[in-house]
C-alpha cells in the first residue's frame, strides 16, 4: 500500500465489488447450486449492504449522483433483501409471492431507469444495469407465475451480472494502479 497522495480515492470499485460478489453468491444460490444459507445473508449485510452504502455515500462526497444513488440504493436493496428473509423468524408476515413479485418489479423499474443513465457512461456499467435489469424481472416473472426454472435461468443470468460488476470493480482498481487499461471498460468516445 501507498502514502496517500491527498487525491480522493475513487469508491466505484467498493461499490462494484459489493454488489457483483453478492449477487454472484444469491444468485448461485437462484441457479439451484447450494440452498440459500446465512453466508449469503451476511453478505447481504455487510459487503452488499453496508459497503455499497459507504461507497455510495463518498460519491456523494466526489459530486457524483449516479454512483451516489446506485451505490446508496443497492445497499439499501441489500439490507431490505436480508430484511425479508430473516423478519418472518421474528413473527412478521412472510413474503406471499405477490409482494415479492411488487418488490422486484419496482426494483427492476428503478434499475431500467439507471441503465439508460448508463448509455452516457463505459460499455462494462451498461453491461452491469442492463443485466440487472433482465433478472429483476426474470426473478419478478419466476416469483409471479411460481416458475422455478425461470428463477433457476435467472440465476445463471444473475452470476453473469454479478461477474460483470467484479469486473467492473477490479478493472478499475488495476487500470488505476498501472496508469493504463489493463482491463478495458469500453470508455465512450467523445461527441
């Protein structure tokens, strides 16, 4: 590790990181690979939740509103997810299937939205939200209609979305540390 420069670190990668291992290891647990456990669950939390929220919240600091609100956003996603699952063992209602159907189409809406922000931005995040768009509402259709093998193919869609994201995440860690793109983002070329 380096002496800070007093440059501003960039907290994309956090974010990145946070979301694609987390939704690699949901959605392996979707694609019917190992059942849904409390390692999942503490990701949720913690790398999801809670790191995305702090890598959120410094882009806020850098000026930056589309990472400040998908960071802070998916965060909140995250601990919601991990909210869901665990607030039936403590007496609340469990999900019916329709609320989690509701929950997932809204997510899915709020992430159409953020990937069209995204065609202004590198090919890897229009990668990253248009794949997360198709399995919000892959996973909403397999919830809605009780499908299991549309959850199962949402789950392999979901560990494409998730890699995409680490991707992302690591991309620019290294091209940072190596002053040039080792792993290319496909910048958009100027107007």
């Amino acid at each position: 590790m380096s002496a800070s420069n007093g440059v501003l670190a960039n907290p994309a990668p956090l974010g990145l990181l946070g979301f694609g291992m987390t939704t690699v290891l949901l959605n392996v647990h979707n694609a019917g690979l190992f059942p849904m456990t409390s390692m999942v669950l503490a990701m949720g939390i913690f790398y999801g939740g809670i790191a995305q929220m702090i890598a959120g919240i410094e882009e806020w600091k850098v000026g930056n509103t589309f990472g400040a609100t998908a960071f802070t956003s998916y965060g909140c996603f995250w601990l919601t997810f991990v909210a869901i699952s665990a607030l039936p063992k403590l007496g609340f209602a469990a999900d019916d299937g329709t609320s989690m159907t509701a929950y997932l189409v809204v997510w899915g809406i709020f992430t159409l939205f953020m990937f069209i922000g995204t065609l202004k931005l590198n090919r890897t995040l229009q990668i990253i939200f248009g794949s997360a768009t198709v399995l919000f509402f892959m996973l909403a259709y397999g919830k809605a209609t009780g499908n299991e093998e549309v959850i199962r193919l949402a789950g392999f869609e979901g560990i494409f979305c998730g890699a995409s994201a680490m991707y992302g995440g690591l991309a620019q860690i290294l091209n940072e540390l190596y002053g040039r793109p080792v792993m290319p983002l496909g910048v958009r070329k100027a107007a």
